[in-house]
C-alpha cells in the first residue's frame, strides 16, 4: 500500500478500530516506512494521553451520572430536524409564505392583462405605430469590436440606401 493510504488507516490502527484484514497490512507498511511509523508513533501517544486524561477525570463521576449525561447527549441528537429550523412560527406559515411569494412572482413574471388596466404593466409601443413611421432603424453593436451599424429601412422595411 502507499503512504497516504496508510495514514489515512494509522488513526484506526492507533484507536484498535482497524478491521482485523487491514491490519498486518498496515504493519508490514510500518515495518518498512520510517515516516509513517513516526506517524503511528503520535497516534498512539495521543490515543494512550486520552484515555488517561478519561480515566482520571471519570473517577469523581458516579456510573449513573454518567448514563443520564449520554442518555441527554443521545436525547438530544435525536431531536427531529427540519429545514426550517430558524423559523420561529408554524410551519404551515412558512409555506403560505412561501406560495404567495411564488404567486406574486409569477404574476410580475407573466403579466396578467388585469394589470395593465391598473397600469402596472410596461407599455409597449403599438406595431400601428411604427406603420406611420415612414422610416424604422435598428441599431447593431459588435461586442468584439464595438463597431455600431445603424440601418433604417422604409415602411415596408426595403433597405433604404444613403449616398
């Protein structure tokens, strides 16, 4: 195996959590590698200071405190979690919230014709209008270059050409 395959298993090997087919070939890496030794070396420490600091501090604890202080950290952990968690109020509220968001969305988006009779809606120039023009124009702009062309054409959008 490679070292940095090897160092992501030295913890597990150092906790005694390494599954029992990975371990000798762990240790023949270990045997041969110098870093990774010195790796496992750490853990191991590391693993042994834990479980001292642990067994010194346990002792004032009475075994009951202990199982009612995992009990609550489990009780805890189980709490069912919702994606609206920051919101204080019911749930149904933030639903209705959040449909009539979608609502006035979709009514901004689509336009009903309701609102141009309240004169909420864009006003768009009439296609009658630009009947009575005698000249249109459209205006191109090159995003590479810049360059501008303009060309106008007659009423009935023949090119009209400007000597």
């Amino acid at each position: 195996m490679k070292c940095q395959k090897i160092q992501r298993l030295i913890p597990l090997l150092a906790g005694s959590e390494l599954p029992e087919s990975q371990i000798s070939s762990v240790k023949v890496h270990l045997e041969g590698c110098l870093q990774c030794q010195r790796e496992y070396e750490k853990y191991t420490d590391l693993v042994n200071q834990t479980r001292e600091w642990l067994a010194e501090d346990k002792v004032g604890w009475k075994e009951q405190e202990w199982r009612e202080t995992i009990q609550s950290v489990v009780n805890q952990g189980s709490e069912k979690k919702t994606s609206l968690v920051p919101w204080p109020f019911p749930r149904a509220w933030a639903y209705a919230l959040m449909a009539g968001a979608m609502l006035l969305l979709a009514t901004l988006v689509i336009r009903p014709p309701f609102l141009k009779q309240i004169g909420l809606a864009p006003e768009y120039r009439d296609v009658t209008e630009m009947e009575k023009q005698e000249v249109v124009s459209m205006t191109m702009v090159s995003k590479e270059t810049g360059l501008k062309i303009v060309w106008f054409f007659n009423k009935n959008f023949n090119l009209e050409e400007n000597e």
